[in-house]
C-alpha cells in the first residue's frame, strides 16, 4: 500500500468504534480526495479483553495510551477519552511535543488549554484539528478559518446543545414537563445519565469560548461568561411564551461590543417566525453574523457517532492533504487579547413571570417596583387563580439594562406578596 498515513485512536467507545468502520469503509474514496491512505495502526483502550461487536486484530490493542506518543509508526493521534484534565490533557500536550498530528473532539480541552496547544502546534509544525469539539455534524470551525476567511465577523450565536434543544422543543410541541422530557432523552441517548454539564450551560459556554477565538482572532476569552441553563423553565413559561408570538431556546451569543468581548449562553425568547426558532429536536445550527457575507446559517446534528465521526474525517482528510494549518485560523502571534464587555451594560427587553398572592393592591405593589428600578412595562398579563388564592402576572419589559434587572429581581424577592423567586428570561432579536 503506497503513501499511508498512521493513525492511532485513544478511546474506543461509540464514536472511536464508529469512526473506525468509516475509516475502513472509505478508506480508497479518501485516497482518491487526498492522495494518502488512512491506516488505523493502533487502538489504546482500557481493557484489551472486552468483548467489542467490531472485531479488531489483537495487535492492533495497546493499554496506555501514553506508548502512542513515542511510537515511530503513529503520524496522527485522534483522542477520544475526553475531559479537559488527567489523561487527555497529558496525551495530547505529549503528542503535538513529539510532533504528532492531534485531531480531537474535546471541547473541554480544547476552550481551557487550546492556545497552548495552539502554540506547541505551531512550534513543530504539526496539526491540531478539532472541528468535532463543536456542534459535531455542523462544520463551522473550518468555515470560520477557510469559507469565511475575508469576513470581518461582528456576532456569531445559535444553539450549541441538541439537548437542551431537544428538551425545550419537546416541550412544547407534546405539551409534557420538563423532568418528563429528561427522561425520555435518557432513555433515547439524547442525555447523558448526568446530563448536568448540557442542562447549566457550561458544555455550550466550552463551545462559545472556542467560537468566540476563531471568529475574532483573539486567544480564548478566560472572562467568565454570562450562563444559565434551562433547569427553571417550566412548561407554563413556554405556553405563555407561545401566546406571546415566541418559543424559547438555550442560545449561545458572542459579540463585540464597543471593542470589547460578550459572550453570554441563556435561554432566550426568540421570535417564533425567526430561523433559528425553526431549528428543533436535536438539531445544533449556528449564525455568523459578518462582512461582506451578511447572515450566514449552518445548521445539523450536533452529536452522536455519525455527525462526530464526519467531523473527525473532515479534519483528518484535511492532514492527509499534507496542509499545516494554524490551529485558530492565524499564527499565535497574530491573535490578540480582548478585553470584556461589562454583563451589567448590556441591553435587552425581558419576559418575567411574577407569582403573588392574589390580594387588592398587590399589582400596583409590583408595578411600583418596576418604576422604581427605571423599567417600563411593555405587555402586562394578569391569571388569577380564586381556588389558590394567587395569580401569575406575566411581564413583557421595554429595553433596559441588565444592572437594572438583576435590582428589579432582587426587590421583587424581596417583596411580602411575591411567592416564589420569579422567573426572568431575556428576549433577543434574532
């Protein structure tokens, strides 16, 4: 076989065994597209003797994932095990030292130590490729570094987590709870079993740093990022949200502003007639925002074996080209640090809904706290409940400042009529 490359997996769970039967399969139509032919050499995997349903020669097994670095026969490490600590982060710093190509899907990674990576990279002129970290089936990152490379990008935002996208959409369209819809994304592997991580925002905010460095050609932001997850969405809010001409969805946005970094990742509600509203189900999509292409849409399924595995062939196909790239689009010395936009400047109208008792004088009471905070009330709902003794009052506000809802918050909680703290969700314009 003439002009192979080697390869060595670290890690042989789902995707690791998914992607070696795609390498398999397609092994001459990418000869054909790059000239080189994949050979996957070596497999690190914990335990040698487990029973697998894809059957690979003995030889092919080592345990410690550490031997691949000094392996004369390895060209290219793609690390499957995950986590921004331990294991992976000691693999991967080790093989891009020893100059071996590294392709990853490590997100964690990736957004934490990606610019020392980044420079290790450079120094030995191998490739780190990583197109897997983000939005999985979605190549954005080799469209912000290749297919957008003459556009001066001003936002870029979307869905990052099919599922909480997943969760949300489901929501709404079967009328269920939020626990309901957990557990059926459980069951049909759309959640992890702790699916803490997609439910706060921190994987979509690893995502967003990651984004935010390519887009604008500055290191990864270690500003700390405005995240909330999507635990306290309940299926009223999403009703009224509908009402209301909305849907809500857990977006990532990163922007600059006044030449400085936001990066923020919360639920919004969007326009039910804007795309990004239309993207259900696990489905990931992402808008880039720039000059002179204007608004530019992708959109695909963010995780599981086969987008992952399309991603990982796209950056392998890309070191089998015989190309070195800069890992974030330009050299280390080209990038640049950003300073961050203060959260509490930023502006947006908001949906509260407030949960009182149900009492004369309790809605003048709560409108007062509004005037006192500078905040104009746009729509006003009021659904009392006479069995209960409460009411819902649902809030849709005018433009303000984020300073200013986080006062107005902590007055009404402090309220003697409010029941419960209330529930606050940004509107964005998308």
């Amino acid at each position: 076989m003439n002009n192979y490359t080697n390869i060595a997996l670290a890690g042989f769970g789902n995707i690791g065994g998914y992607f070696y039967k795609i390498i398999n399969k397609n092994i001459k139509n990418i000869y054909l597209k790059t000239g080189n032919y994949p050979l996957i050499k070596y497999i690190a995997v914990k335990n040698i003797n487990k029973k697998r349903k894809i059957k690979i020669p003995k030889k092919k097994y080592v345990k410690n994932p550490m031997s691949l670095v000094f392996k004369d026969d390895v060209d290219i490490i793609v690390e499957l095990i995950g986590g921004a600590e331990g294991m992976a982060k000691k693999l991967v710093f080790e093989a891009l030292k020893n100059k071996k190509h590294v392709i990853t899907a490590n997100k964690a990674l990736i957004s934490k130590y990606g610019d020392k990576l980044a420079s290790i990279a450079e120094k030995n002129n191998v490739n780190l490729e990583y197109e897997a970290s983000v939005a999985g089936g979605v190549p954005i990152i080799r469209s912000i570094k290749e297919g957008l490379i003459a556009n001066k990008i001003n936002k870029i935002y979307g869905i990052l987590n099919g599922t909480t996208n997943y969760i949300l959409s489901s929501m709404e369209n079967k009328n269920k709870s939020f626990n309901d819809i957990l557990n059926k994304a459980k069951q049909l592997g759309f959640a992890e079993t702790n699916p803490e991580s997609d439910l706060n925002g921190s994987d979509s905010a690893d995502k967003l740093r990651i984004l935010s460095s390519l887009a604008f050609n500055k290191f990864i932001s270690k500003n700390k990022i405005l995240t909330e997850g999507i635990q306290s969405i309940n299926l009223t809010d999403i009703m009224y949200a509908k009402n209301l001409g909305y849907k809500i969805k857990l977006l990532s946005i990163s922007e600059i502003k006044r030449n400085k970094l936001m990066e923020r990742v919360h639920p919004c509600l969007i326009s039910k007639n804007s795309y990004i509203a239309k993207i259900d189900g696990v489905l990931n999509a992402v808008v880039v925002d720039g000059l002179p292409i204007g608004k530019s849409v992708l959109q695909g399924e963010g995780a599981g074996p086969g987008p992952t595995s399309s991603a990982l062939i796209s950056d392998l196909c890309s070191i089998l080209k015989n190309e070195i790239n800069y890992p974030f689009g330009v050299s280390v010395k080209s990038r640049k640090k950003i300073s961050s936009f203060n959260t509490l400047d930023h502006l947006c109208s908001s949906y509260l809904r407030i949960e009182v008792k149900d009492l004369p004088g309790v809605l003048s009471s709560i409108t007062k706290i509004f005037a006192k905070n500078k905040i104009s009330i746009k729509n006003l709902i009021q659904k009392p409940d006479k069995v209960k003794k409460i009411a819902s009052i649902i809030i849709i506000t005018h433009e303000n400042s984020e300073k200013n809802f986080q006062n107005l918050l902590s007055h009404l909680n402090k309220n003697r009529y409010v029941l419960k703290n209330p529930t606050f969700i940004r509107i964005e314009s998308v």
